[in-house]
C-alpha cells in the first residue's frame, strides 16, 4: 500500500512519465494505469487490495432455494442436515437440491447449526437385533424416563417400537400407576391394530420381568401363551435396545423440553410425534425412507382368547399352579411362582429322582423329588440365539 501511495504521489509532482514510474517498481505499464485509474475513481481508499472472489457464481443456491430450507427448518428445528435435504429434494427434485454440505453450511451460516465435536467411538462388542430382517420380528417395549409435567403431575411414556422398521407402534404417557393392570391394556391396543410380533425385547425390570423363577411377570407370562418370545437385555445394558433408547432421545427433545402443563397436553404432544416420527421424518439407516413406508402389520393377528396350552409329551407329569403359586407333588406343596397361577406346567423326567420344570417353551430349573424343592432356578432367561427367530417364520 505505502509503495502504491508512493508511485501515485510522484506521477502527480508530475516529475515522472508513465515508463518511468512502470521501469522504477518494476511492474508493466498497465498496472501503473490500473492503480491511476482506482485513484481517480475512489481516491485513497482505490488502493486498497479488493477481493478477488467472483461476483457470480454459477453453481450458487438461489435465495428462494435458501428461504425453502430455512422456512422447513423453522418448522422442523430437531431434524438436521440429511433429513432436511431429504424433504427439499421432494420438493424442488433432484438437479436444484443442493448437497447435504451445502445444507449444513447454509444452517451454519444463519446460526441453525455448529459443528459437532468428534468423540472417541467404542468398538462395539455385539450387534444388538442382528436378526431383525422384516417387520414384527423383534418389538422392542420399554418407559421413557418419568418426569413432572407443568401442574406437577407424573407422566411415564410407555413406548413399542418395530425393531427393523423403527416404527413407533405405541407411545402413552401414564401417570402414577405403570404396573401389569395399566400396561396390558396398551399391548392389547397395540395388537389388535398391528397384529403381534414374534418377540418382545424388553429390560428386566417391572411389569416386563419379574425376580422370581424364570424372571417371568404376568405380563410376560400371558405374551408366552400368545406365542411371543421374550428377549431381554443384559443388565445395566441400555445399548442392547439401542435402536429404541435412540428414539427416547428424539421423543424428550421433541416433547418434554419443557414439558407441556397436564398429561392431557403432554400426550397430545406424543400423537403429534408419534405421527411425524412414523410419516415425515426420514431415517438415516432406512436409507432416508420413513418408517411408515417400510412398515406392514403382521400377518399373527391378536385372538381374544388365548390359545390352548401347549401340549407336553406323555412321559411327562402336568401339574396346574394353584392360586398360592404351589402345585403339588406326592401330597406335598412345592412352590414355583405368582406369576404362574393358573398355568399348567410340564416336568420331564432327567434321571435320579430330578425333573426338569417346563413352562410352555421356557426351561425354568430342575426339581429334585426327594429333596421336595427346586435345587436348579432359572432367575433369568438366556436371550434367544439369533436364528431362532428366523426358523420361527
């Protein structure tokens, strides 16, 4: 810039020609008349390095394509980059939507997004829902964390997803009361509009699971007898059901931040998530598809009346569970468990006096006659290998 000043200054004593000023700064004759001529035009401040960016861009988005995509995330604000280019392209086609950097630099630069910083990624050690091929496979059921609404009462969002589709089939907030009586009714809903899974993937906490022989609850003792496996996850193991813990995370940000002031509001908020989740909201692992476009109900539909027990072979002894839990045995009251009143278990004969005690298709433990008690309990279930749900079809 001084050597610029300069070079203006002596062309103005008028002691130099224009030759002589080009030789002198060792620049051509034509750059002494381009900076002559910025002086001319803007004075001083003509002297001052422009930018060289090109005034036109010909692959630059145009203003109405920008107001598209900052008016859909005006009413979207959780969905990012992906989802949001998934829903211009619809809109505008495929040769005028811009690439999702582009997206998310549009978003940077109004303020609508920051760049997120990386973490260290774990190297997983199983993969949760392999298996999971088509719809009704695998449903996953679970609470989302309970919280206060505006007035101060309880809500505890009881949430059924499909495990291949992601559809949320079910999401109800409940208030103080989320035992078997409050739950069932919503799995019979849930069934009669969707028909039933092959499993449940669950945790192994209440109404889903119990502690007592074989973790079984009433709840999950009545989906055995509607021919539903039971899955569940590893203790203090969220990521096994990562597919749904994914999707609770999307439901609070979506409606409880901050939470509307009744239930009655707060589950108007669910319906009205349930319904853009499901509909409009693509999804990365469906390949941008939304759930409601890869989902079909299943072809198992819900019977009123359950189906007879299953049959046990005829070398085993049958005994029906009395209302105390017991059945007996040689005149003596062996107890099994509450949540078995009323079934009828089988009990093979393993050799020595032992029994293995059946339930339907579940092995809960081994009862020894002479010792009059089960010396073999199964307080857990193993989680179903992954072909078999597979071989079930």
């Amino acid at each position: 810039m001084s050597e610029r000043i300069k070079m203006i200054t002596e062309y103005e004593s008028g002691d130099y020609t224009i030759s002589e000023l080009a030789d002198y700064y060792e620049v051509s004759r034509k750059t002494v008349y381009k900076w002559l001529e910025r002086f001319e035009a803007l004075g001083w401040e003509g002297l001052k390095e422009q930018s060289r960016a090109p005034r036109h861009h010909p692959n630059a988005i145009g203003a109405d394509i920008q107001n598209q995509l900052l008016k859909l995330k005006g009413k979207k604000p959780l969905w990012g980059a992906p989802k949001l280019r998934e829903k211009l392209l619809e809109r505008i086609g495929s040769e005028r939507c811009p690439a999702e950097s582009t997206v998310s630099e549009i978003l940077r630069r109004h303020g609508l997004s920051a760049r997120l910083k990386r973490k260290a990624r774990a190297v997983p050690s199983e993969q949760p829902l392999v298996h999971c091929q088509k719809p009704n496979q695998v449903w996953s059921g679970d609470f989302k964390g309970w919280f206060r609404t505006g007035n101060g009462q309880r809500c505890t969002p009881l949430t059924i997803s499909d495990g291949h589709s992601r559809y949320l089939l079910c999401c109800q907030g409940l208030g103080e009361a989320t035992g078997h009586a409050s739950v069932k009714p919503l799995f019979i809903q849930t069934f009669r509009e969707h028909g039933m899974p092959r499993a449940i993937r669950t945790d192994n906490g209440p109404p889903f699971a119990g502690l007592g022989l074989g973790g079984l609850s009433p709840l999950a003792v009545w989906w055995v007898r509607l021919g539903i496996g039971l899955e569940r996850i590893e203790p203090g193991c969220p990521q096994q059901n990562g597919r749904h813990e994914r999707m609770h995370r999307t439901l609070k940000e979506a409606t409880a931040k901050p939470p509307a002031h009744s239930l009655g509001a707060q589950q108007k908020r669910f319906d009205s998530f349930q319904k853009e989740y499901n509909e409009e909201r693509p999804h990365e692992a469906l390949g941008q598809k939304t759930p409601a476009s890869v989902y079909e109900p299943s072809a198992r539909e819900y019977s009123e009346r359950l189906p007879e027990p299953r049959g046990y072979p005829e070398d085993w002894e049958k005994r029906g569970v009395r209302p105390n839990g017991e059945i007996r045995w040689q005149g003596q009251c062996i107890y099994l468990s509450q949540s078995l009143v009323g079934q009828e278990i089988g009990l093979e004969p393993v050799g020595d006096g032992r029994w293995a005690v059946h339930f339907e298709t579940l092995r809960l433990g081994v009862f020894d006659e002479r010792k009059k008690r089960l010396v073999e309990k199964c307080t857990r279930l193993p989680a179903p290998e992954p072909e078999s749900i597979q071989k079930s079809e």
